[in-house]
C-alpha cells in the first residue's frame, strides 16, 4: 500500500522533481564554476585566503533555494489533494489514516534528501580537491541549516495545505515566517554549528504539524 | 421496478442521539435512525436540514457534537482500516483524482483492495464512455467523472455504499445511467445503499426506503411504497375567509389556501379526513384525494418555502 501512495505521489510530483533537480545540481554546478573561475583567475591560495579572513563560502546561491524547493514540493502535493476535498478520498483508504498522511511526507522528505546529498555530494567531490578540511567543511556545513530550511518549509507548507480553515492557515503562515528566519539571521560562515542540533529537534517538531491539520481535517473544522 | 422483500437483519448502519450545532445554529437534535442491511435508504430533506452534515458524519469526516453513529457494529470514529474496505464513498460532484488518468486511478486503488478488487467491472463500465483510458479525469465532464467514480466503487466490491448527491450536475441521460446500475447492482449483490440527491424522480427510481429531514429532526422513515401508497394530496373548495380546519396536530401538513381551494396533505383516510371536517362543522365541498408521486409528497410534508 505504500508503494501505491509513493505512485500517486510520483503521480503529482514528477515534472515538478525533474525541475528540482535540476536547478539545485545547476545552481550547486555553478556554485562550483565559480570556485574553478575564481581560483583560475587569482589562484587557489587567495580563495584560501579569502576563505579564512573573510569567512567566504562560495555556496551563498544555495541560501534560499532548499526552502524555495521544499516549499514549492509541498504545494505541488498537498494543492491536488485539498481541491474538492480530495483528501477525504486518501483518508477513506482501508490504510492508517497517520500512515498514510506520513507516506505522503515520507515521499516528499526522500526526494529532498535526496536533492541536498546530490548538493552536498557534487560540493564536497568538488572541493575536498581544491581545499583543506577545514575549509571545504567550512562550505559544506554552512549548507545545512538551508537545508534543515527546506525541510521545515516542507513540513509547515504541507500543514497549511492541509488544514481545512484559512483562520488557522493565516495563523500557521505566520508562524511559519517566524520559524523559518531563525535559519537566516546569521550569515557568518557556520554561525549555526552550535545549534544545529536545536534546529534538527525544531524541524521534527514542525513534522507534526500535517498530522495536527489532518486531524483538524477530519473533525470537519470549518471557518 | 422491482423492490426486494424487507428483511430482518442486523442494521448495517445505527445512529442514535445525534445532535450538531454549527457555531450555535442546531441543525438537528437526538436524531436516531438505522439502515437494514440489503436495503437502499434515500436521505431527503430541504437544502439546510442537514443531509450532508450526516453523510459527513457517517462518512467519518465531522465529529457530532453529541451521539454516536456505528457502522457494522464499529464506532465510526475509532473504526478499523479493514472495516473501510466494506464502505464505498462517492463524494458530492463524483470527486476523484483530476491528476490521474483512467488506467492510473484503477491501478491505484486495487493495489488497497487485494484479492476482492474487480477490475473488470471498472472497465466494462467505462467502455460506455468512449474515452481514452489515458484520458485525464480533470479534462472529463461531470457524467464521465461520474461513471468513473461509479466504475471504481463496483470494482471496490463494498458492503455498503454511502454516496453524497449522486445526480449532482449529471444530465438525464448520465443519471438514467448511474440509477440503472446502481439499482441492478446493489439489488443483485444484496448490498446497503445510503445515498442522498436533489432530484426525487430518482430517489423514487432508486431507493427502498426513504428518510425525511426537515428543519432539527426527521419527519418521518418509512418504505417508499408504503409512503406513497399512503400519503394523499387532499383539495376542497371551501368557503371565501373559512380559514384553515384545526384537525389533530399533525394531520395535516402545509395546508394551503388559494382563493376558494383548499390543499393540504395527509395520512389520513377520506373517510377520516371527512369525518374530522364534519366534527368540526367545517363546510366543504368537492372533496378529492389523489395519490402522488414522491416529489409531490416531499413537496407536501416540507412545504415549498
């Protein structure tokens, strides 16, 4: 049964992965096309260098684009299912009702850990090569809590999709803002090391919210 | 047409003391009823009386503020995934997956019903529509839409059906369609239809029993043939400024005077009904009773504003 939900996901989502995809490994390529043209232009000891004074990362294009993608995945998937109350039909399917509603997340949580290890995996084939430990992780660890981002768009833009009154999904857009700046506010190369473990916690959190909305959805709550 | 002999069986459907406000409109109050298995029970009422709030209650989609309604035994809240193979569910406007196609939807939904899913059944139902079968459910018109939501349900195989204003936006032609079929097939299969719809031609098409909602209770459930063989539509002419009879509470329902006629509809016999006028030195003359179709009566017992 859950490879049939993972169908109708793949249904849904298809084109929509296939752009994904390409942008983030087309972005990260070009992230990389920039490290190669500026080491090319001023040799590989001045980026080190511009990397260790001036906390430099060369990923800054990635900032947004997690979040741009976990929350458009959302909206891509949950849109479909609310149109008509479509989502009645998947919670009327002789399955759990919290196993399905959590397949559904299952499949788009896959697909952007997927993105972001073929992100994380072309930067660090890339620049494992050309610079030191520490400064590669440097790079790569500043990426992470974008990527947590996206996550946690994923999950806030699938409960506002879901839940059944615009009072609460107002409430929930707010919330929403709020939660998701917390990933932006430093932009000092790896400023967030110390709390990523928090912000991993404050994600998993926000993965209960789809199930708060499906809840909400199957008492009948209205405006 | 024919009806199947009411049989004694365990409801498949029970719910009692009903009661739902909407903010603080009541829609209804300690509302019982129960569905016989095998039988095809048709919910009427007037827009507002609360047809799709029960069909959303039994369909497990709005909590009741009070009461419990039980499917095969089980609590509709709490009830088991295994217990929803047996229940099939047409939503109002025959929604479906408008991103699926035809083959997509089908192979969706067996992959739920192993074992018991007759996908022929599905198929034999759509060549009918002459589509294509990678034809998109969001480029279909509503009849197609509803055959395809009729297809799946007769391929799912449920004990009993629960469908929400089937004839929604469907033409004649689509609904003559949908009726013949379910009736043929809920008959033949002995299954438990609860169906709701606006248009009573095909409720009487249709159903076995009927449910009659009016404004905060039922009004009255009873057998379709029993109703109508019953229920009379009574005309008299009356008198210039007579006024309406004051027969027992309940006797008679929505009379109506239009210059010197007097209509009104009752369960009454003549005989009882001439009795009551002439107890009460109630002048009359030109006394008729007909009998009516199902539309007549639901006009007769809600009234039609």
């Amino acid at each position: 049964m859950i490879q049939a939900l993972f169908y109708k996901e793949w249904i849904k989502t298809r084109w929509f992965l296939l752009v994904a995809l390409l942008t983030i490994i087309g972005v990260t390529g070009y992230c990389i096309l920039r490290v190669y043209r500026a080491g090319e232009l001023n040799g590989m000891d001045h980026l080190w260098l511009v990397m260790l004074t001036r906390g430099v990362t060369f990923v800054e294009l990635l900032q947004y684009l997690p979040l741009a993608i976990g929350g458009l995945l959302a909206l891509v998937q949950f849109v479909p299912e609310m149109q008509k109350s479509c989502l009645k039909l998947t919670l009327h399917l002789p399955h759990s009702a919290l196993a399905t509603t959590y397949s559904m997340l299952l499949w788009g949580t896959l697909f952007l850990t997927l993105c972001f290890c073929i992100s994380s995996g072309l930067l660090y084939g890339y620049l494992h090569t050309v610079f030191t430990t520490e400064l590669w992780q440097q790079s790569l660890f500043t990426t992470f809590p974008w990527f947590l981002a996206g996550y946690m768009a994923y999950f806030l833009t699938s409960a506002i999709c879901l839940e059944p009154t615009w009072k609460r999904r107002i409430g929930y857009c707010m919330m929403s803002l709020v939660l998701l700046h917390l990933f932006f506010l430093n932009h000092t190369a790896q400023a967030y090391n110390p709390l990523l473990p928090f912000l991993i916690l404050l994600t998993l959190l926000t993965a209960t919210f789809p199930w708060l909305s499906v809840l909400r959805f199957k008492a009948g709550c209205q405006d | 047409m024919n009806k199947k002999s009411k049989k004694t069986m365990e409801p498949i459907i029970q719910c009692k003391n009903l009661t739902h406000y909407y903010g603080k409109r009541l829609i209804y109050k300690d509302l019982n009823f129960s569905v016989p298995q095998g039988r095809i029970l048709g919910l009427l009422g007037k827009n507002g009386t609360g047809k799709t709030t029960t069909i959303n209650i039994l369909s497990g989609y709005l909590q009741p503020q009070a009461g419990e309604c039980k499917i095969f035994g089980e609590d509709i809240t709490k009830m088991s995934p295994i217990m929803r193979k047996e229940i099939g569910l047409l939503i109002e406007g025959h929604v479906q997956y408008q991103f699926m196609n035809l083959q997509e939807i089908e192979r969706f939904y067996a992959a739920f019903y192993p074992g018991k899913w007759k996908k022929e059944a599905y198929y034999a139902l759509l060549e009918k529509l002459k589509v294509a079968p990678k034809q998109r459910i969001s480029r279909m018109s509503c009849g197609q839409r509803s055959q395809v939501a009729l297809g799946l349900i007769l391929a799912q195989d449920p004990s009993l059906l629960i469908l929400d204003d089937f004839s929604l936006g469907l033409d004649p032609g689509y609904r003559r369609l949908f009726v013949d079929y379910l009736r043929e097939y809920a008959t033949a299969e002995n299954k438990t239809v609860f169906l709701t719809s606006h248009i009573i031609q095909d409720m009487e098409r249709l159903v076995d029993d009927c449910i009659l909602m009016d404004y905060g209770k039922i009004l009255l459930q009873m057998p379709v043939d029993e109703l109508l063989q019953t229920i009379r539509r009574y005309t008299m002419h009356i008198p210039e400024q007579q006024g309406i009879p004051q027969i027992a509470h309940h006797s008679l329902y929505h009379p109506n005077v239009l210059g010197n006629t007097l209509e009104f509809f009752s369960f009454l016999s003549l005989k009882e009904v001439q009795q009551e006028l002439t107890k009460q030195n109630y002048y009359f003359t030109h006394l008729k009773a007909e009998k009516v179709g199902l539309e007549d009566a639901f006009i007769g017992l809600t009234g039609k504003y």
